[in-house]
C-alpha cells in the first residue's frame, strides 16, 4: 500500500494536499475529508449506517496528529476529532475522489439538501 511522501495542510483554501510514494498526487478539501470521515460518528457502525454531514462547507482542520507510522487524527474546527485517516483510507479518498464526491451531492440532494456557497 503506498504511503504518503509529502502532507501540506493549506489552511486558507482549506486543502490537504498529499504526495504518495508512487507518485499520486492529491487535494482534498476539508469538508470532504470531513464528510468521509472514518469515524463511527459519520461512519455508522455497520454497512448502510453512514450519517449524512450538513453544513460542512466551510470546515477547517487545526491539527493534524499522527497516529503511529500508519495514519492521522485531523482535527476540525467543528471540534470533530475522532476519524482516524489510515493511508490506505486517504490513498482511496483520493483515487476515488471524484466519484465519492459526486455520490455525497446526489445524497444531499436526495435529502432536499444543498450545499451553501463556501465563504471565501
């Protein structure tokens, strides 16, 4: 499993960028790592028990905590700080980024939901 190389929090765009050992190359925004976090709270405790996140567009992160050699605790500004981002699950989060992203749109809209425009 690839590993990330490099991990640059830009705190004004709210980006996460990552470097990966082989070469992958992402930015996630803080409300999508937000939205798909790990933690049992977002996640559920079981297959089909994810909870819909609202409001998260203008979510930061404080910290970034390592957990051991093998993932981070991001802290968010929404005082959310129990995921813990494993490589492996950020290394996903970025290959599918696009798809998951789209799949968080269509849930909210789903739910009569619209994301409100981002302060800038």
């Amino acid at each position: 499993m690839p590993t990330p190389t490099e991990l640059n929090l830009h705190q004004q765009s709210r980006i996460l960028e990552i470097t990966f050992d082989d070469g992958l190359h992402v930015n996630l925004p803080c409300e999508y790592l937000r939205v798909y976090s790990p933690s049992a709270e977002v996640q559920g405790h079981g297959p089909g028990q994810r909870v819909l996140q609202l409001g998260k567009e203008d979510v930061g992160v404080d910290k970034i905590e390592p957990v051991g050699n093998y993932a981070i605790c991001l802290h968010f500004d929404d005082e959310h700080n129990t995921g813990i981002y494993s490589w492996e699950y950020l290394y996903k989060l970025g290959v599918e980024q696009e798809h998951l992203w789209k799949e968080y749109l269509d849930e909210l809209e789903k739910a009569g939901q619209k994301r409100k425009v981002r302060a800038s």
